[in-house]
C-alpha cells in the first residue's frame, strides 16, 4: 500500500490543511507523497508577470505558508512532497525550501525541479491548432504574457526514482502530480494503460483538495458537512494493483461517501470515457464505489488507453482593462431606488461618451441569473425592504476611460437616489487566455537537482 495526501487544491487554499494530512500519514509510517496542486489558467500568467519585477518571485505566494509547518515532519517520515508550486519560477521556489530546511534544521535535503512545461518564445502559437473549446473565442490581441504545455508524471517518477524529497514543478497536469510517485513507488509500466489510469484518478479525485471530502458540496438540511472548518483534506490508500480507498484523516471536519467521491469524480469531465491527460486516456465508465467504512470509499475499475500525441499549452495574453464599482441601498422601496441608480449609471455614461463593454446589476435581485440587457428585473418590481447593490462593470482598452465610469458611481453619493452608501471602486488589466494543441516534441522535459539544497 502507498498513501497518498492532499495539502492544497489551488492557490490561496488553507495554509493549515496539510498538517493534520502529514500527521495522519505519518502515524502509519507508510511513507508515502502529499500533493500541493496550485495552479489555474491565469495563474502562470500572474506568475511571469510577479517575475518580471523581481526575478526572485513568481512561485506559488503560500509556497512559504504551506510547506513551513510541515516540512520537516514529512521528511523525517518518508513522506514526499510534489507540487507545481512552482508555477512560472520554479528554481526560485526552490530557494525557498531550502530556507525553510535551514530554519526547520532539515540537513541534506535534495531538491527536484522539473523543467520543460514553459513554451513561450519557443513555439509559434499561430501555427498550433487552437484547442477545441477556445475556437469560437476571438483571437487574442496583447502581447504574449506566458506559454505553457500540460506536461505529465514521467520527470516526477524520474525525480522520486533518483532520490528527491521535494519535488518542484510549473504547469504539470493536475493528475500527474498523484501519478509520479506512484509509478515511482510500485514501478509500473508506462504502457500499462490500466495501471497508469488508475493513478491518473487518484489524482483527479486528489487534485483538488477538499472538493471530495465535503467542499463545496455542502448544502444545509440536504447535504450536510459536519465541522466544515476543520475539513479534513483526502489520503488515497493505493494498492498495486491501482485499486484504492480513499478517506481523510481522523478527527477532522467533512465527509467522504459516495456523494462527495461521484461530484469530484465527474468534476471537469467532459467525456467520461476519453478524459485526455498527458500520461494516459482514462475511461471512467466502469468505475465503482463501494462504502468501505466510515470516510472510507473504495475506488476501482479505471481503464486506460493511450495518451493524445499532442499537449494542451495555455498561454496568457495581455488583456483590456476591467473596471467594477458597487454602491448599497437598502430598506423600504430599496428595489426602486438601486434600479433610479443604474438606470442614472447607465445614462451618465451615455451623456460623457464613454463607449465601454459594460453591465449593470442588482445583486440581490436574480443579477445572478439575469441577461445582460436586465430583462429579468421588470417582475420584481413591487420589492419592498430590502437590502440590495448595485453594481456596475466596465470593460474596455482605454484604461483613462474606465476609471471616468467608476467616478459616475462614486457620484451617486449625492447625485444619486436617497440612501445609497458603501461605494467600493477597483480597476485592474486583465489577462485573456487561449489554449492550443502542440506536438508533444516541442515541450521535452526532464527533471534537474536543485545544486544549492541543503
């Protein structure tokens, strides 16, 4: 048996999540891998641009957060930490595990980082097929921010193999990073498609943190999550033969069963039988659950075929700008007064001439189910009390623009109707994405020991 854990399902996850994972696997003393998947589509963007102001930055924020407080009890209990943390700076990441060594007094700690998953200035993307579900989107006009393929488990296993306790990664595929140190460990076949398939789904299931152990999934009086404070994060117990149960440590908050295990199952798939990853196809229509104790779902039956013969690379193009601004109104006849609001909004803009992409909502008022052109506010018109925003978004790449619509909100405060209050304004660039389909040849990877680890 291997044990699998979970210390985080994305960037600005619980920075304390991972403790009670490292404890309970160690009180095993099975060993074993704690997985940190940080990374989404904007997220290496928002990393290249942190690098360019400082070349020392650029990993994960948390990176520090995460891995102090658990370092040196995984270490000391064979337990190996992979994450992609290192999003667009990987070798910088790897600094900071080495002063977090020094300062937890962890002596001789090698460190791996994976290289080959950033593509940008080595590919022409205009060449590249764009992937299927972007290719109804516009093309992407701004300057290139950041490119990066999909890579798989194969340098992850490579690094295990060799002896790394830490391994550091970019934009490895979320289910890799549960793969690698199971081929590592087992030594499986990479052209055991069945095998590789049931790594790939610990992974999945893994990927994103307390997803499959009770969050977001609760909802009060029908599905209830008990302490969902102190939700435990998810261990998978692997056998050999890729048959595993999943489960989470003892004492905390949340739930596994069969709800919480099928939500994540299907979480992100949109075939269940082709679910494309860099290692493997995974076929998922045979999968089975069984109940195997209290938190306990045993998980069996993925089947595999061959991976694509391409990668996914997404990369990050500088965007518009986007400006949002809000203002309250509450109590009696509160509905017409924010609906006077953004019907003011929208004529102040017409009068200045500011041509911007913009929507106005009452939040509290179906603005979340709602068109664009408000067409779902005309029956909701004899509202009495209640407590509503209104809130504008703008759009567009004339940034002197934007910030003259957000002023018309601020305005209302004695422009407006009576009793609006709480004017909160905020403007940032944004980064557009667009993903492609590339060779695999063009995104060759390899794993390299960090020279400085302790």
């Amino acid at each position: 048996m291997y044990l699998i854990g979970s210390g985080a399902g994305f960037s600005g996850d619980r920075v304390d999540a991972a403790i009670p994972v490292v404890e309970a696997m160690a009180a095993r003393r099975l060993g074993g891998a704690i997985i940190f998947e940080t990374i989404g589509e904007r997220t290496l963007a928002l990393g290249q641009l942190a690098k360019r102001e400082n070349p020392e930055a650029g990993y994960e924020p948390l990176l520090a957060a995460f891995l102090s407080p658990i370092l040196k009890s995984a270490v000391e209990a064979g337990i190996v930490i992979v994450g992609n943390f290192g999003c667009a700076n990987p070798r910088a990441a790897a600094a900071v595990v080495r002063s977090i060594a020094r300062q937890e007094r962890v002596s001789r700690l090698r460190v791996a980082i994976v290289e080959g998953d950033d593509v940008a200035g080595k590919i022409d993307l205009a060449k590249q097929p764009v992937w299927e579900d972007d290719r109804g989107l516009p093309p992407a006009k701004g300057a290139l921010i950041s490119a990066n393929a999909y890579i798989g488990a194969r340098p992850i296993a490579a690094a295990i193999s060799a002896g790394a306790q830490v391994v550091i990664a970019g934009r490895v595929a979320d289910p890799s990073l549960a793969l690698g140190p199971l081929v590592a460990h087992f030594g499986w076949d990479w052209h055991d498609h069945d095998l590789i398939a049931a790594g790939t789904l610990v992974g999945h299931l893994l990927e994103c943190g307390a997803q499959v152990t009770g969050g977001y999934f609760a909802d009060p009086g029908f599905k209830d999550v008990p302490r969902p404070e102190a939700i435990g994060f998810p261990i998978a117990e692997v056998a050999a033969d890729g048959s595993f149960v999943l489960t989470k440590p003892e004492g905390t908050g949340g739930l596994v069963d069969q709800r919480t295990v099928k939500e994540q199952l299907l979480y992100e798939i949109h075939d269940p039988a082709s679910y494309l990853t860099p290692d493997v196809t995974l076929d998922i229509t045979e999968v089975t659950l069984a109940e195997a104790g209290p938190d306990r779902v045993a998980v069996r039956g993925a089947r595999g075929r061959a991976a694509p013969s391409t990668l996914k690379a997404t990369a990050g193009f500088a965007g518009d700008w986007l400006g949002e601004a809000e203002i309250s109104y509450a109590g009696p006849n509160a509905f017409a007064r924010a609906r006077l609001a953004a019907d003011i909004i929208e004529k102040r803009l017409v009068l200045r001439g500011l041509d911007l992409r913009r929507r106005i909502d009452v939040i509290g008022a179906t603005s979340a189910f709602d068109s664009d052109d408000g067409g779902l506010l005309d029956p909701l018109a004899d509202l009495a009390a209640e407590d509503l925003r209104v809130r504008m978004s703008v759009s567009g790449d004339d940034k002197a623009k934007i910030e003259k619509a957000l002023q018309e909100v601020t305005a209302l405060y004695c422009c407006g109707p009576a009793g609006g209050g709480g004017v909160r304004t905020r403007m940032h660039a944004r980064i557009r994405t667009l993903s492609y389909l590339i060779p695999r040849d063009l995104a060759p990877t390899r794993f390299v020991f960090d020279e400085a680890s302790s």
